[in-house]
C-alpha cells in the first residue's frame, strides 16, 4: 500500500471525498487522463470531518484502501485542508497527512478593502506588532518577468497590514507548529497557505507581502491559494471574464516563481472546466487544484439512476435546509429559482436540474444550474439524517461500478481540461 508522502511542485490533483467510496472512481479518472499529474486522496476540511461524522483516521484509511481496491501503488499526497488550530494539526498528523492547508480566515480584515485611509490607519494602528512588519513593505517596488511592476505606497501597505497583517502572523505561528509537530514524528512535510475566502481578489501587493513575510519566517510553503479575480461560487462553473482571468494569474504566477518557486492553488476547484487550460497555461505546470464537493454530487447522480425516490427525498431535505446550510458557502442559487420535486415530474429533466452535466468546455460553457448548489452545500445535514444516510450508502455499495464509472467520466473531463 502507497502512504502519503509530500509531492513538492508537481502538478497536483486534490479529488476529496466525504463518503469514504469514491477513491476508485478518482484512480479510474486519473489513469483515464493519463500520467503528469500527482494525486492527492485523502482531502477533507475539519468542517468537513465535522459535518460527515469521520475522524480524520478514518478520512486516510478509506483513501488508502479506495487506492489498493483500485490497483494504485503510485505516488499520492494527503492534505489535511482547513486547518485553523494546533489541535487540528496534531490531530490530522497522527494519522498520516502530509500536506497541510492553513487557513487563517478567521483572522483577516475582510472589509479592509473599503475602508478610507483614515480608517485604515486607525485600524493598524490598534494592531500594533501585527501591522508593523506590513507597513515596512511600504515603498517596495517589484518589476515581475511580465512586466508588470508592483509598486506599493503607503495606502496599499496600510490595506494591506489591516486585511492580512493578524492573519498572516496567525499562519507562521500554525506552520511553526506544524513543524515542530512532524519533526517530533520523523516525517516530511509541505504546507499550503489558503488566503482565498476574501470578497475582493486578492492584489498582486498582497501576495507578494504575504508569501515574501510567509518564506522569510522559515514556513515550508509548496503552494498558496489567493483569492482570484472573478466568481468562484460552488458546485457551478467560472462566473467572470475568462481572459481577465489569466492575464491576472500570469502575474500571480510570476510572484509565485520569483519568490519560490512554488505552486499556485485553486481552490473552489469544483466543476471550473472552463478556465481549467488558462490556469493550467499561465501557471506552467506549478499548480494545484482542490475539489470536494463534486463527488458527493456524484455520488447522488448514482442515486438517481438507480433509486429515484431517494433522490427526490434528498432534494427536499436539502431545500429545507439550504437557507441555513449555505450561510458558510459563497453561492447565489435561490429555492424560488430552482423547480422543487412537485414541480418538476420527469426524472431525467430533475436529474438536469440538479445533477447538471457540461455542455461544451471548449466554448466556456460548463455548469451553471444551481440546483447543484443546493444540493453541494446540505451535505452535511443529509449525510446526518438517519434513515436517508442509511439509504444513500446502501445504494452506492450496490452499484459501486456506477460509482466508479460516473466519476471516471467527470473527473477525466476536469484532468483532460488541465493540459491546458
């Protein structure tokens, strides 16, 4: 059996599953695609592991053995995503991760952004140390290999220390116990510094402070995900302008390889096949892409094949739920916009609009129902409803080719898309 091991800067794949079933679909897809890119198996947030009920034992063992079952014996990675305090680390390193994702939303300023200079300068000046080291950036002037030159006054670096300043100080402190925690343990290890939960993208100054300070206070940092421009709302494609898109990332990998080299990370990874070739073309191999929720959906796409009933069931419970169980997900689909199961007879039609497939990837037109989002964000409260998990388990332990077909199909899409 292949254990986890870190991938370095190899192009890689996180495919997350909150089911515990789906790696032999993921291993399937990947040997579909063929070879050049490194797997990660073993994903899964600590809200995630909360809201399914698995500990993140558990989370690698099911991985682990998905790949034996499979036939894999390749190299793979295993990322402990999310991570917010010591406790998740210790927890998540004992039982094998080695890659692990820090993420200090809690602690930035989202609405630096709008806040006037005198604002600004009120605010870093209450967080003391935590601002000072951003505002010595003040005056720095990088010319990146695009030509871009990333100039950085006094009001951007002041921005910059309210936004990130707490956030980034939070992160080297997890990192250095990160460290000393696998060190302790005699494994290697790679960290991954996820800054992307902001509602505005995150600048080219801010990147450049954050990974500069992040490097210089020794973290062992293998790929960092920023907040990109455009919408990157869950279970449906990219909602922005395509090429704005990789012009920006051009500039975002430019810092990434000057200050490293390291990768560059998107998450939200989910069902953006349309902006998978610029991604992929802009970061020249130094990327990694994260997914999650796209194999539970999946996952009831198998359920609707084979027990139609059980599918409606679960749409209901999910649109009781989803006001309530969207409020930690950016998306925008509404129930009044989405046919309920009595409003909409025919399975197949129902199938479409909630389990949308691609149309054309090569003309930017991927999935956009956001039936899909509905579904994507009330897993956690239908995996917790007693008889309908039963049920949704007991039909994908009866039809694990299915399982394992329909996710060859879709990710090879999402693995073919990144040749770029």
């Amino acid at each position: 059996m292949s254990h986890p091991v870190p991938l370095g800067l190899s192009p890689s794949f996180g495919f997350g599953d909150r089911l515990g079933l789906a790696t032999p679909g993921h291993v399937a897809a990947l040997r579909r695609a063929g070879q050049g890119v490194a797997p990660i198996f073993a994903q899964q947030s600590i809200r995630e592991m909360t809201r399914t009920n698995r500990a993140p034992q558990q989370v690698m063992d099911d991985a682990l053995r998905g790949a034996k079952e499979a036939g894999f014996d390749g190299v793979q990675g295993a990322d402990a995503d999310h991570l917010k305090t010591p406790q998740d680390v210790e927890r998540t390193a004992a039982a094998g991760f080695c890659f692990f994702t820090i993420d200090p939303s809690d602690n930035v300023d989202g609405q630096a952004d709008t806040c006037d200079a005198a604002t600004l300068a009120g605010k870093a000046k209450s967080l003391g140390d935590d601002a000072k080291w951003v505002l010595a950036y003040s005056g720095k002037k990088v010319t990146l290999p695009t030509g871009t030159t990333i100039s950085i006054d006094d009001l951007a670096a002041t921005r910059a220390a309210v936004k990130y300043g707490k956030a980034v100080n939070a992160a080297i402190a997890l990192a250095k116990h990160i460290a000393a925690t696998l060190q302790k343990a005699g494994r290697d290890y790679e960290i991954e510094l996820s800054v992307d939960e902001t509602p505005q993208p995150t600048t080219l100054a801010e990147h450049f402070i954050i990974a500069d300070r992040c490097l210089s206070q020794g973290m062992k940092l293998v790929s960092l995900a920023p907040r990109f421009v455009g919408d990157f709302e869950k279970g449906v494609d990219y909602k922005g302008d395509v090429k704005a898109f990789e012009r920006s990332l051009a500039d975002h990998a430019a810092i990434a390889k000057q200050l490293g080299p390291y990768k560059l990370s998107l998450h939200s990874g989910s069902d953006k096949l349309s902006i998978y070739p610029a991604f992929a073309r802009a970061t020249k191999g130094l990327w990694h892409v994260k997914t999650a929720g796209t194999s539970y959906l999946e996952a009831i796409r198998v359920i609707a094949k084979h027990n139609v009933e059980l599918f409606k069931r679960i749409i209901e419970l999910a649109r009781e739920h989803y006001d309530t169980d969207r409020a930690t997900y950016h998306v925008s689909a509404t129930l009044a916009g989405t046919p309920s199961t009595k409003q909409v007879a025919d399975p197949v039609k129902l199938e479409q609009v909630y389990l949308e497939r691609w149309q054309d990837v090569a003309a930017g037109k991927g999935f956009t129902e956001p039936g899909r989002q509905i579904l994507h964000t009330t897993f956690g409260t239908v995996l917790k409803h007693e008889q309908i998990r039963g049920e949704f388990f007991q039909v994908l332990r009866a039809n694990p080719q299915t399982y394992r077909a329909v996710l060859e199909e879709h990710f090879s899409r999402h693995l073919e898309a990144l040749r770029g």
